[in-house]
C-alpha cells in the first residue's frame, strides 16, 4: 500500500492563502488609505495570530462537522450553538447578493455601458442561479476550481501592485505615503472600515482540518498561521497600493475601485483591462462555490441537531450535498437583489457586504469565549494542537480578539454622528443586522418547539422497542 502523502507546511501556508484571500475586499481596505499598513500589522498581532492559534485547537478537537456551531454549543448549549451556526450561514447569501451586485458592476465598468435597474437585477438573478445549481452538486469542492482561482487571485493582486509601482516611479502618486499619513486615524471612515480587514483573515480554521496529515500539527500549524497571516497581509497591501497610486483614498469606491484602478494605472481601455475583469469576476464566482459547502454544511449539522429550522438539514441522497441550506442560500440573495433598488444606500455593494461582514464576525465573537470556556469546563480531553501561554495569555488572546470583533461592528453598523450621509450609509446595515438577528431568533425557537414535540415521540419509540425485545 502506498504510503499517504504527508501535507507539508508549504501546502498548509499556500491553503490559507487560496482560501483567505478574497479580492474583493480589496477595495473597501483601501479606502482607509494609507495609514491601513498600521492596521494590518496590529490586527496581524492582535487579532489573526490569536485567531489562528485559538481555531487551530478547536478545530483538531472538536473535529465533528459542525465546526463553529459544534464549538459553541459544546460550550454554551444548543441556543447559542443555533445562534452561532445562522450567523455563519446567513452571512453566505448575503455575501452572495452583494458579489452579483459587484458583478454586474464589473460588466458595466469593463464594457463601458449602463444598464438600466431591471436589466442589472436580471443578470445578478442568472448568477445567483447558476452558483446556487453549482453547489448543489459534488463540483462545488473541486480542487481545480480553488486552483484556478488562486492563478487569478494572484495575477490581479501582483498587476496592480506592479502597476502600482511602475506609475508611482514614472509620473507619482495620487495618494501621500509618508509616516504621518501611515499613522492611525480614529475618524469613522476609517473605523468602519477596518471591520473589513478582519474578515479577510478569517477563514483559516479550513487549514486545521488537515492536521490528521501532519507530520508534525505542533510545529506546523503556528508556522502555517504566522507566514499565512504575512503573505495574505502583503499580498492585500501590495494590491493596495497599486490602487492608492491610482486613486486618493478619498475617492476610492469600494465597489468600483478595483476595476477604475487597474483602468487608471494601464493607462486605457485595452485587452489587459479586459482580461483582469473577467479574471476578477471568476474569482467573485469560485470564492462563492468554493465557501458553500462549508457554511452549508455547517446549518445543515445544525438543522439535524434541531437547532435549525429542518429544510437547512435537507440532503441530496445522490450527491451527499446539503441541498435545503445551499437553496435557501440563493432564494434569499435573489430576493435581496430584487429589493436592492428600494435601498437608499448608493453603494449596494458595500451596503450588502458590509452586512454580510457583520453577520460573520458575530459568530466569531461567540468562538473565543467558546475556546475560553471549553479550556475552563473540558480540561482532560486530549488537544493534537494546543494554544501555548499560561492562563494570562490565554486571557488576552480571548479577550483582545472579541473586544476589537465588537468595536468594529459597531463603527460598522451604527451611525455615530448623527449625519445624513453616515444614516444613509449605516441605516440600511444597522435595520439589516436587526432583520437578520430577529430571523434567526424566530427559526431557532421554531427549532426548539419542534424539538419538544418531536424527543416524547421519539422516547416512546424506544420505549416500545425495548419492550417488544
């Protein structure tokens, strides 16, 4: 029998580069301007490494398939483990309306045309369909589509950082890269945005996963989060950069900024510009198919412990595929989209993703104190990998991590200021995360009403068969 090929920490770091770096995020990083170069190194040290470290036991210990959900509820019971797994998955078609909007966004700035409100809502609706009837078959977790995928990541990320510095060389740049203007800003703007670079690092827990096939999980895995965590920051950087040579942060669309950069740094509208679009617009589509199972995984283990509504538990017999959560998924991103024109914010895409950014963070400000709290209560089961640091460490690496989740969130989601602009940026986030959570709520107390009628029956039965025997 041939020997399993072992996974190196080459393929560990190159994993959480494929699956972390989403390069539509891009954008909305840049906008905080120059002084995001601080924030990415604080975060690296104050939120990824803590981060990584904390899923990396979580995930070698509880390795059942409910991951986040599973971690939670062991630690604070099923409600908050209900609460933990929706707000997983419902950041997914969230996220998934929000990159149809971007999409077509892309086709327009590509093309050079405007399409009317309908038109665009009918495009956004065919992609929705067609990554909804993607993942609902077993080539959702094709490796190919996660490799082509990195190849267009990284040719876009290293064209503009290319570009970026080729234009700064030869004719300057439109933004002031000098040490006070590298140094943090506490204004708004740039507050709301840093919840932005912490979704970008999130996603590594999927690394963890291989440490059954690690020569040596102890050593690898802190190497696999410390080198991950610089790659992903440079390579968002690097990009950055390139876009903040094109375009002041001052007027950086979030949604349009990647694609006004490349055009600004080329110089004109040539067969490049075409060729990073449609690059740019696989990879809206592969992030997508790539994250599905994962998240759909995640609700339908739920669903089966009743802590969701059941249809997030229906499976395709066939294929194995959580086919009830992964439908859901794209009747609630097309009904998003088709709502979007009534939303009076004018950037839908940021609008979109900064509530599905907020949907996700929230069920990672449950994980740390799931960690904390499992170390406290569950002690004596074994950890492959295991967080070093006394119990002062330990604390600041919990602690740190959810304080900065809930100051984000806030500066993303609640206007501060009182003004007309930050409640037409803010108001729809803040009465979309109110729907969101109100939702959840009612679909977990479902699931625990029908969890009550069910468990009698079921005690009955098993009463009954062991009275037949």
């Amino acid at each position: 029998m041939m020997e399993k090929k072992k996974f190196r920490l080459f393929d560990a770091v190159l994993m959480a580069v494929v699956v972390v770096l989403v390069v539509e995020s891009v954008a909305p990083a840049a906008a905080i301007g120059p002084s995001q170069f601080f924030w990415w190194i604080a975060l690296l040290i104050l939120f990824f490494l803590p981060y990584g470290l904390i899923s990396a036991e979580l995930g070698t210990t509880y390795d059942d398939d409910g991951g986040i959900y599973d971690w939670v509820r062991k630690a604070f019971g099923k409600k908050w483990g209900g609460r933990a797994a929706w707000l997983y998955w419902i950041n997914f078609p969230i996220w998934m309306a929000s990159l149809a909007v971007l999409f077509t966004g892309v086709i327009e700035q590509t093309f050079q045309v405007k399409m009317g409100t309908w038109t665009n809502v009918a495009i956004q609706l065919i992609f929705i369909a067609v990554i909804t009837l993607i993942c609902c078959y077993p080539i959702a977790d094709s490796k190919w589509i996660l490799n082509l995928a990195a190849i267009a990541k990284i040719v876009i990320i290293m064209s503009l950082g290319i570009l970026g510095i080729y234009v700064a060389v030869t004719k300057g740049v439109a933004s002031k890269f000098t040490v006070s203007t590298m140094l943090p800003k506490f204004d708004l703007k740039s507050l709301s945005y840093i919840s932005v670079i912490l979704f970008n690092f999130l996603g590594f827990e999927v690394v963890t996963t291989m440490a059954s096939d690690m020569p040596n999980p102890k050593k690898q895995i802190p190497q696999a989060i410390i080198w991950g965590g610089i790659l992903i920051a440079f390579f968002y950087v690097f990009a950055a950069f390139g876009m903040g040579v094109a375009i002041p942060a001052s007027s950086l669309s979030a949604s349009g900024g990647l694609m006004d950069s490349i055009l600004l740094l080329v110089g004109q509208h040539n067969w490049f510009v075409v060729l990073i679009a449609f690059l740019f617009m696989y990879t809206l589509a592969a992030n997508l198919i790539s994250w599905s199972a994962g998240v759909n995984y995640v609700a339908s283990y739920a669903a089966k412990n009743h802590d969701l509504p059941s249809i997030f538990g229906k499976i395709n017999k066939k294929t194995e595929m959580p086919t009830g959560a992964t439908v859901l998924n794209g009747v609630i991103a097309a009904v998003l989209v088709i709502a979007a024109p009534l939303i009076p914010n004018p950037d839908l895409f940021w609008a979109f993703f900064s509530l599905n950014v907020v949907a996700l963070l929230g069920s990672y400000i449950l994980m740390f104190p799931a960690f904390w709290k499992l170390r406290k209560d569950d002690p004596n089961t074994e950890r492959p990998f295991r967080v070093p640091g006394n119990k002062f460490m330990i604390n600041l690496m919990t602690w740190i991590p959810v304080t900065l989740l809930i100051i984000t969130l806030i500066f993303t989601a609640i206007p501060l200021n009182g003004s007309a602009s930050e409640i037409n940026d803010k108001g729809p986030i803040l009465i979309g995360t109110i729907i969101t959570v109100i939702i959840g709520e009612i679909c977990i107390a479902h699931s625990e009403k029908q969890d009550k009628i069910q468990q009698p029956k079921v005690d009955s039965k098993i009463a009954h068969d062991k009275g037949a025997n």
